[in-house]
C-alpha cells in the first residue's frame, strides 16, 4: 500500500530521505571515494526521476490545462476548433533551421523561399494569467532574404461538412511581434476542380484580433466542398520574433435580415 504524501508517515519518510542527502552533501569532501561514487549514482538516478516527475505535474498544475478547447465563441457556432499545436505537446518542441514545406505536426507547415533557412521554430508552453491556450508557437527570423514567409493552417475535414455560402469564418489570433509588420490571411476553400480564396489583413498587439471570412462573396459550389486552409502571410520578417499565443477557428451562419 503506497504511503499517501500528505500523511504523518509520509511526511517523516520525506524528511528523513531530504535530511540524508543533505548530510551526504555535507561531508562530500571526507567521503571515501568508492561510497562517494555509489552515492553519485544513486542521485542521478534520482534526480531523472525527480525531473520527470516535476514535468508532469507542472503539465497538469499549470494553466491553462493541456487539450484545452475553451475559448470565445459567436452565438450559433456549429463548428469550431483550436489547431492541436496550441493545445498538446509536441513530439518535437523546436526546430532549426527551419526549411521550406516542414511540417510541425498533421495540421501546421511552414512555406518560404530563403535560401539561408535562418528560422528558428519552438513551442512553449503558456503560463500566464491571461492565456487561454495551452501552448504558443515562437517562430525567430534572422537574415532572410526571401520573398514570402507563410503558415500553412490545413483545416480537418468536418469543417466542409454542409459548408453553405451563408456561413462565416471566424479566425482569432492572438500574435505578439518585437517589431511590427503586416500580417495577412488567406483562406483557401477547394471544391471540384475550383480553389476560392478570400485574403485579409490580420491586425495584431495586446489582444486576440479577429476576421471574418465571409463565404457570400465567392463563387463555393456547396456540394463539392473537400478541403479548407488558411495562409498566415508575413512580410518583411527578417529580425524579427514573431510569437503566436493563440489561434482559433469558428464556423456560424450569418445573421438574416
């Protein structure tokens, strides 16, 4: 039976494990060096599992909660969906350089055109009062001399499912930059051998900015929608760490007059 933590027993067997390490600490300098090379063992083996334990609990203590799909959402929203890079942990957190066409998980690639591939990927995890995702995504570009700098959003396949052209697309981001430049995104709608497509300008500071892409405007045959993506398009990104803490979609139909 494991002994519980926050018991009396649990509570002397910690003390009496923390008070012979730190008499072990203590007399390092007299300690035979066989005893000593066991004892540097013995807390290495330690210290692993001490540190595995401590990147657990920090998942599971911290906020907001991993696989979090809690956010904002408009009044008669039948889909929406956070892209899973800002929700779980990533099997490989960083990345560098970064070149053209790599895929940072099923969902997220990033396109440019740099012949140097000075660009440094990494996802962190969120842990401020405000953030309501769990994870961010920092993207540090240095030297580039290319001509586009995208990331590729490719939407799951329920978002087609009755797409109608009354709908609206929502997309919220919340992006922080050292220094300002123009961001852009374009949705990309492929139905039969068409691609419609809707550009717009992604405002971005202290605050989740918001556009609408509004499916009235194209040509969408409904009944041959397959497969959306979005483009978030950054110019001038040379010098630059872009973060974005947060990136969400919403799908509802428009409000009838």
């Amino acid at each position: 039976m494991p002994i519980k933590p926050h018991s009396v027993l649990g509570r002397l067997f910690h003390q009496g494990v923390l008070a012979r390490w730190k008499a072990a600490t203590a007399v390092t300098g007299q300690t035979r060096r066989g005893i000593l090379r066991v004892q540097r063992h013995q807390a290495r083996q330690l210290k692993s599992v001490l540190h595995e334990f401590c990147h657990r609990a920090d998942d599971r203590l911290a906020l907001p909660h991993i696989r979090s799909v809690n956010f904002p959402k408009p009044i008669g929203t039948d889909w929406s969906w956070r892209p899973a890079i800002w929700r779980l942990r990533l099997d490989q957190p960083g990345r560098a350089p970064v070149a053209d066409r790599t895929w940072l998980d099923d969902d997220i690639s990033i396109f440019h055109d740099c012949p140097h591939d000075e660009i440094a990927i990494r996802q962190v995890r969120n842990l401020g009062d405000d953030d309501i995702a769990p994870f961010r995504l920092s993207m540090e570009v240095f030297h580039f001399t290319g001509s586009y700098l995208s990331i590729v959003i490719d939407l799951p396949k329920e978002s087609c499912h009755v797409l109608k052209k009354q709908h609206l697309l929502q997309l919220g981001a919340f992006i922080e930059t050292e220094t300002p430049i123009a961001i852009s995104a374009r949705l990309n709608i492929k139905n039969g051998p068409n691609t419609e497509q809707i550009l717009l300008t992604l405002s971005h500071g202290s605050a989740m900015a918001t556009v609408e892409f509004d499916l009235a405007y194209t040509q969408l045959n409904e009944k041959r929608a397959e497969k959306m993506w979005i483009d978030l398009m950054f110019e001038t990104p040379q010098m630059n760490r872009i973060t974005l803490r947060d990136l969400t979609l919403c799908r509802y139909p428009r409000a009838q007059i």
